[in-house]
C-alpha cells in the first residue's frame, strides 16, 4: 500500500548511505593523526579556554575618576622660606583625564607692558608685521613688538628659581569606580571601605609620590628637575560580573619623551601705580594621566558549547589530514596506490529481499531436522 502512495519502492525512498570505515594499520599516519590531535587538545584547552577564556561573554568599558592632592612644600629664597601647596602647584584643580604638579619655578615679577624681546639696531633688523610690529626699532634697542618687560625668554632677564622641596611627600588621593551595563548595573568601587589605606595596600586611596616615581621608574625626583615627567596611572578591572566585588590592577608607567620638558604656566595680574602688571611663573612639572578602565566577563553556556563544537570539529580534520597524506604525500610509492585502491562505494540494496532469505533459512533448518530424524 505504501508502495501505492508513493508511487515507487519504499526502500528506494527512504534509503540511506553509510560509509565503509577503512581501518590502516601504519605508523607514520598514527604518529601524524595524533599529533595534530593532541595539537588540536592543546589549543582548545590551554589557549581557548585558559588563555583566552573563550567560555565567557566579555565587555569593555571605561570607568571613573576623582583626585585630591594634599601636603606641603618649601623653597628657600635668600634665606626667606617660601610654602607652597597644592593650590600654588597643581594644575588644573579638577580633571579626570590627568594633572600637573609644579615642583621647580622659574619666576619673573612685576612686568610691564614694554619693548624687550628682538634686539635690534637700526630699523631694517624689524620685520613690518603690524599690528605685531611695525618695523621700527626704539630707542632702548628693541623692535617696537610689545610684550611682558622684562621677558622670561629674552638675553639678560633676571629669573629666580625654586625647587620645592617635599613633594615627594605630598599624598595624591584617588577614589575610582566602573560598572558593565550589559550585565548588570552592579557599581564596583575601589574606595569602598577603605578611605584612607595608603599604597601597595588593596584598594588603596592615598598614593604618595615618590612611591608612585618609584614604580615608574624615578627613583629620585632631582633626576626630573630639568625636564620634568609624564607618569600614567591606570586601575585596570577585571570583574567576574557574578560576584559583588572587584578588586583593580593598578599599574605606573613613564610616558614621556625624557627630553622636551613639562611645563605650565601662571600668571598673576595685578595693579601697581596706575600701571598693570603681573608676575610670571613657569612650573615644570610631573604630568599624571589618569585612567580607570576594564573587562567585565560571565560565563556563557552558549560560547562554551560553540568552543566545544570548534574543537570536535578541528579533531575531525585529523582523520581528513591523513587520509589526503595516505592517499598523495606518503613517501612509499606502492603503499599509496595500495591505500588508494580502497574508497567507498555504493552498495547494492538487498532489503526487499530480507523475507526470501528468513524463508530459505526456514527451509535449511527443516531439512536439516529432517536429516537427523532419518539418519
């Protein structure tokens, strides 16, 4: 009836193919089977899984920052002590992305508005730049280019210098957080609960300076006096975003150039005799970038069953890697013609004729029953 309804034999319909499963007994390609295998093992295991953690789901983001520095410095001038802190060093007052502490001042006070930077001798040593300058050259020796008398960049000007001693010992204070929106909005804060631990300490908050020069690489500050320093400061995360609590990597590094100096200037203006003026100070300074930032992860049954399924997949290949070896790179000519000798082919469909072949041995064994009665 079945044969009816499709219109032609069941057993062609519903046939199916099977492979022949050649077995070769032979070193070489069992050597090369295995390695890739176990090669195969060793790089889904140790790489995918321990090395890359390939079973998690993964996300980046950057997190906060906020900053206060607090201490004390002094300088000698003439045998007048000077104190400066950090609202005579630090620049700008509020920046998550980085600051500048001043710690050796050249100063300039009490300039005017005058002619004192491009010598000159008669007026063609002045370029006609107007309003800049109008070629002209004064009577002082000068271009009539107007600046800031006396100038700090000119020949002869009088500059006083500073070098702030103890900032080494001032504290900067860092209080720094992250969350991963894509797994929650669990907030991770390195200053819970331990608002005045003092570096290496966990989640320490106070960092002293020389420590944090230190672990740039600066083992002294008078190495810096000249150029000053570029010191970046990151607090790396990485959250299992499952648990309540994350503890950072924080890591130093120097980052500048140890050549063009870092500098910053400040200007403070002021009337004096019905005349404006201002005091000039240039700080170099040590520049610290500042960064918090991470990976939050999750363990993900989906990836670990994609990783699993890469490396069954990758396993299989063995068996392609040394069938293609077996059958056109084996070195001996005779066994490679053997090898290809055997491949699979389709097999003639025997099953219709099952129930002829349970007749026949019906029959087999009733003559042979008949044999033994007779005998």
């Amino acid at each position: 009836m079945l044969e009816k309804i499709l219109g032609k034999d069941p057993d062609e319909v519903f046939s199916y193919q099977t492979e022949k499963v050649l077995i070769i007994r032979d070193l070489l390609l069992a050597i090369i089977g295995l390695i890739f295998s176990a090669g195969v093992l060793i790089y889904t295991i140790l790489y995918v899984f321990l090395v890359l953690e390939r079973y998690n789901e993964k996300g980046i983001w950057t997190g906060y920052m906020f900053y206060r520095l607090t201490g004390k410095g002094y300088s000698d001038d003439n045998g007048l002590m000077k104190v400066w802190d950090h609202g005579d060093l630090l620049y700008p007052e509020q920046d998550s992305k980085g600051i500048m502490l001043g710690f050796a001042v050249q100063e300039v006070n009490s300039q005017e508005i005058g002619y004192c930077l491009v010598p000159c001798d008669i007026d063609d040593d002045c370029p006609n730049i107007p309003p800049k300058c109008y070629g002209h050259c004064t009577s002082n020796g000068y271009c009539d280019a107007p600046t800031w008398c006396p100038n700090i960049d000119a020949n002869g000007t009088v500059i006083t210098y500073y070098y702030v001693k103890g900032v080494e010992n001032f504290f900067l204070e860092l209080w720094t957080g992250i969350y991963f929106p894509q797994f929650s909005d669990h907030e991770y804060i390195s200053y819970k609960g331990n608002k005045h631990e003092i570096y290496p300490k966990d989640k320490a908050t106070l960092f002293r300076i020389g420590d944090i020069l230190y672990e740039a690489g600066i083992e002294k500050i008078e190495d810096i006096y000249e150029t000053g320093a570029i010191i970046d400061i990151s607090f790396y995360w990485k959250c299992d975003t499952t648990l309540s609590d994350c503890i950072p990597e924080i890591h130093f590094s120097r980052d500048d150039s140890e050549e063009l100096p870092i500098i910053y200037n400040r200007i403070y203006h002021y009337t004096e005799d019905e005349l404006v003026k201002r005091d000039y100070k240039r700080f170099t300074a040590i520049k610290f970038l500042l960064r918090s930032y991470g990976q939050g992860f999750q363990f993900s049954l989906f990836l670990t069953v994609l990783q699993v399924s890469a490396g069954l997949a990758l396993l299989k290949m063995g068996q392609v890697l040394s069938d293609f070896i077996m059958l056109y790179l084996y070195p001996n000519r005779e066994k490679r013609e053997g090898f290809a000798m055997f491949k699979t082919e389709d097999s003639v469909d025997f099953s219709d004729k099952a129930y002829k072949i349970d007749y026949i041995n019906f029959l087999r064994e009733n003559q042979d029953k008949e044999q033994k009665e007779d005998s």
